[in-house]
C-alpha cells in the first residue's frame, strides 16, 4: 500500500498541525482508496492564520509595499508556479480526478501563469480620479485601496484555477489572504504553498487553513478581522456564506451555481454546434458550474441534433485519470457520484426519455460516471431547473426566438449561455437579452485573465479576472483638501426679527 502523506495547515510563512490534532482522510477518485491527511483546523487555527494575515497587513513588509514592488512578488510567484507545474498537477489530479487536470495552465504560457503576470502588470495601474469642487480653495480626489484581511473559500472542482482567479487580484490590490479550500480537495492548495517557499514570500502574506464549512469556514467567515469573503461554490453554500458574512455587514464576491442553456437555432453548423456543446460539458464530467447542460434545440434540427450528439459523445473513453487514454475522469468524491446517480435515477422515475445511460461506467474501484443523455426534458422540471453538477445533459425543442428567450431566462440562475448560429445578427439579438454574466457565440467554455466572469441573478455577484476582478478587491476613499487657511465661523450671528424690521 502506497504511503499516505500528512500535511499540515499554514500561517505566517510557516507549517503547523491543528491545534485540536484532527485530522481527515483524503481519497483518490480514481480508486477510492485514501492517499492523504489532511489538517481539521479549528477557530484557534482560523486565529492563528488571520492574525498572522492582519500582522502582514497593518506592520509587516507587504502592507507597506508600493504597487510595483506587489508587481515584482506576483511575477515571481507566477514564474515558481510554472517551475512546479507538473508536480501541482499531480497532486489535484490525485484529489479531485479531473480530466483535463490543471497542469498545462500553469506552465510557462499557460492561462494560471499569464493571471500572475497580467495583475504583476496592473499592480501600479489604479489611478484615482480628481473631482470637481464646487467650493473655492477646496479639492476632492479618489483613491483605491485595499481591504485588509480577505477570505478566499473554493470549491472542490478546480481549486488551483478557482484559487488563483482570486489570488492573484487580491494580492495584487494589497490585500493579505487566508485561503478555505474545500475539505474535499485540499491537498493542491497546500502543495501550493510548499512551491512557493522558492517566492521568497513576505510572512503572513497568504495563508492556507484546511477543514469544514461549519468547523473552519464559519469561523473563518466569522472573524471581525476578515473584511471581505471572496466564495465560489454551489447556490446553498453562498447563501449559507452570505449570512454569516451579514453578521457584520462584511461584503462578500460570490461565484456560483448555473444551469446554463445552450441554444442550438436552425441554421446552426450541427457539427460544430455538437463538438462545442460535447466539449463545455463532458471532458470535465460536467463538474463545473458554467457547464452547458440545458439545450435549447429548435425543432426543426433537433433530431438530427440529437442524433449527432448521442453518436459523439457515446465514444468518449471513460476511466482513470492518470491514463492517456480517458478522456472522462472520475466524479470528484464519493459523496458527490452518489448525488449524480441519485439524480438520474430521479430522472429516469420521472419519465424522462434516456438516450444514453452513464450509469454503465461503474467501475469495481472509483467513482465514474459516463455521458447521459435525456431527451424531450421540459422546462419545469427538476432535471431542466436544477444544477446536477455531473456528465448529463437534457433536451427541449422551441419552436421561435420569443419563446426559447423566455425558456433560456426562466431559471434562478444566470451565470452562461450560448448560443449557435450562422447568422451572427439573430444571434446578437438574442445575446442581448439573455440574462447571463457570459454568453457564447458559435464557441462555449472559454475564458481569458483579461475577461470579467461571473453570474447574474442566483449564480451570485461580483466578477473575477480582468479589471473589475481586481476592483472588487478593493475600495474607493473619496478625500478633501481644503487650501483655504481660514476656516468659516461654525457659528455665525443670526438677523433678529427685531433688527430685520
């Protein structure tokens, strides 16, 4: 039996076991079978990681540091990262079983490197704004300016991407961080943290506490010297998120769930429109929040459509991660392939028509789920309503552009969509009306560093990567100068009526 790695938490630069001396397993996907230990930290443990983020802040060396210096650390971090790429890689891999796994994004060109690099860069490029007074002698200008302490809690899907979309804006306003990975996938963000011991980082500057929502992530949520909470997870855990938040009136950057339509129109290019709809969903196993799982198929194509889809997608290789030959990992955790098979099996009592069952990739060690396919899912259903979070995908059919805008829009949530067609114009003008934070034309599931992304309506606030990523890290300060050296009687003598007549 392969040896099972303990890892510790860390705070202010350095490595610590948990105060209370838990600890909690941590399995491979692949197989099941457990590979790591991971520390079940506690509020002394979530005090120790914020004090040591709020003695960086107000008296250390990162707090004090100018923007280009804050640009310097960032380079350097994101120059270790891809030194260690595949190492990093590995390790997610192992906790979380995803294919594709994150290490092509942290090497040098990568999308995670490019991140570090890009706010290096915009680290000195937030000039605020003179405004003008109305009074003589008086000036009034702008500044932005970091928040203090901030909460980044991740989810189990991606932790080192989820992570460094919030990492790196964070820090580069001059922020310091403790970091809430999901108890479910840990293991990456602490690695993280073991590479970066070659940044030369300043103490206190990022610091990683590992356990559960109601025993770690509360209390870290809690604390009043966290000032801001930045949370990606599902819709439940950030309405839970933001009522602890509530408690102090702290705001809180929230990216959440989705359930995504993809509207195939009837001129759409069938093979292109299926490759791109196979490829936002199930290369990942569906798990992830922006995946496009509601498709809006016009009736006249949508049994062709179907037929092309089910033909594609029935061939995608599933199994073990670390073999060149999957193409579909396994369900991220236990606990999560059983909620997926619960909910096709829901599905599938409901009536709703299976063209493609996923349950037939169990495999005797694992937790794998292959590609399921239902056809003619109406829209109020639960299947169609509710995010599954797992490699399967409904179908519905419209018949105008009215009515597939009124469906697209029917749903608590709002994070993406995307629309095929050959006529770009009819495309745009049902882009425009879509209420999504991104919609995909003729392409789905990319993103870019430089590109805000976040959700409208229930898949929560706030925006990551690019400009207003960094923004919402940060705080406007409204100053007055006053050049007038004599400053006006508070209290000057009022008219009488006696001497007013």
């Amino acid at each position: 039996m392969p040896e099972i790695k303990t890892y510790q938490y860390f705070a202010d630069n350095a490595w610590h076991d948990p105060a209370g001396g838990g600890y909690f397993d941590s399995e491979n996907p692949a197989d099941g079978e457990v590979w790591a230990r991971v520390p079940d930290c506690r509020q002394a443990d979530v005090d120790r990681a914020v004090a040591a983020a709020k003695a960086a802040f107000y008296d250390g060396p990162w707090g004090q540091m100018p923007p280009a210096g804050r640009g310097r650390v960032l380079r350097r971090i994101g120059d270790v990262i891809s030194r260690h790429a595949d190492r990093l890689g590995t390790v997610e891999l192992r906790d979380n079983g995803r294919i594709p796994n994150c290490a092509p994004g942290l090497k040098e060109g990568g999308w995670q490197v490019d991140s570090w690099h890009y706010y290096a860069g915009l680290c000195d490029k937030f000039e605020g704004r003179v405004i003008p007074a109305e009074l003589p002698n008086m000036h009034n200008f702008t500044t932005w300016e970091p928040f203090g302490v901030v909460a980044l809690i991740l989810p189990w899907n991606s932790p080192l991407g989820t992570l460094i979309w919030k990492l790196a804006p964070a820090l580069a306003a001059g922020n310091t961080v403790v970091i809430k990975p999901s108890e479910q996938a840990s293991c990456s963000v602490l690695e993280l943290m073991d590479v970066l011991a070659e940044a030369d980082l300043p103490p206190g500057m990022i610091n990683v506490v590992t356990g559960f929502g109601s025993t770690t992530g509360e209390p870290l949520i809690d604390h009043e010297d966290v000032r801001l909470v930045s949370f990606t997870g599902g819709t439940g855990g950030g309405r839970a998120a933001a009522a602890v938040a509530a408690r102090q009136v702290k705001p809180v950057i929230m990216e959440l769930g989705g359930k995504s339509p993809q509207i195939v129109l009837p001129d759409a290019d069938l093979d292109l429109a299926v490759n791109g709809i196979a490829a936002g969903i199930f290369p990942a196993g569906g798990q992830s929040c922006i995946s496009g799982s509601r498709l809006l198929v016009h009736r006249d194509v949508i049994g062709a459509f179907t037929e092309r889809l089910v033909d594609v997608v029935r061939k995608a290789r599933v199994g073990p991660p670390d073999d060149p030959a999957s193409q579909i990992g396994p369900m991220a955790n236990c606990a999560h392939y059983n909620a997926v098979r619960a909910r096709i099996d829901a599905a599938e009592a409901a009536g709703h028509r299976m063209l493609l069952d996923g349950r037939g990739a169990a495999q005797e060690k694992g937790y794998y789920i292959g590609p399921t396919v239902f056809a003619d899912v109406p829209n109020g259903s639960d299947l169609a309503q509710n995010e599954v979070f797992g490699p399967v995908v409904s179908t519905e059919s419209w018949a105008d552009d009215e009515e597939v805008i009124f469906t697209a829009n029917d749903t608590i949530f709002g994070l993406a969509a995307g629309i095929w067609s050959r006529d770009v114009a009819r495309a745009m003008r049902i882009a425009n009306r879509i209420e999504a934070g991104t919609v995909y034309i003729n392409n789905y599931f990319n993103a870019a560093t430089q590109s805000p992304v976040g959700g409208f309506k229930q898949s929560g606030y706030g925006r990551e990567n690019g400009i207003e990523g960094m923004r919402c890290f940060m705080q406007t300060k409204s100053v007055w100068l006053s050049t007038d050296p004599h400053q006006p009687d508070p209290f000057p003598a009022r008219e009488s009526a006696h001497d007013a007549v």
